[in-house]
C-alpha cells in the first residue's frame, strides 16, 4: 500500500494515548495477528501493553497511567 510504513499508525496511536489519558485507564484494541506492524506501534507506544490471543484477533490493552 502507497501509505503503509510513513509513521501515520505510530502518530495516531500518540495522539489517541495523550488524549485518552485525560480520562481513560486503558485503551483496547484488536488487530489481526499477521498486522505485525500495527503490534510493533502498540509495543514501541510507552505504555504498558498487555496481549491476548483469541481465535484470529490479538486484543491489545495499552495501560495509560
């Protein structure tokens, strides 16, 4: 894809987490196993990061305190 490994996962997920952190504990995700990309942005993010595997989706918890 055209798009794909420019940063613009990695500068969502900041701007997700510095507003999230406002009144959120904790985000939740679910990506697919193969979008390893997407896992290394959530792994690389700072926060606390919590996975589990369930039939075809990883979900994702990102601590935010």
């Amino acid at each position: 894809m055209r798009h794909e490994r420019h940063g613009i996962g990695a500068a969502l997920v900041r701007h997700v987490v510095a507003n999230a952190r406002a009144g959120l504990e904790e985000l939740i995700a679910e990506v697919l196993p193969e979008n390893v990309p997407m896992l290394t942005v959530f792994e690389r993010s700072g926060c606390p990061m919590r996975t589990r595997h369930e039939g075809q989706v990883v979900h994702v918890t990102l601590g935010l305190n």
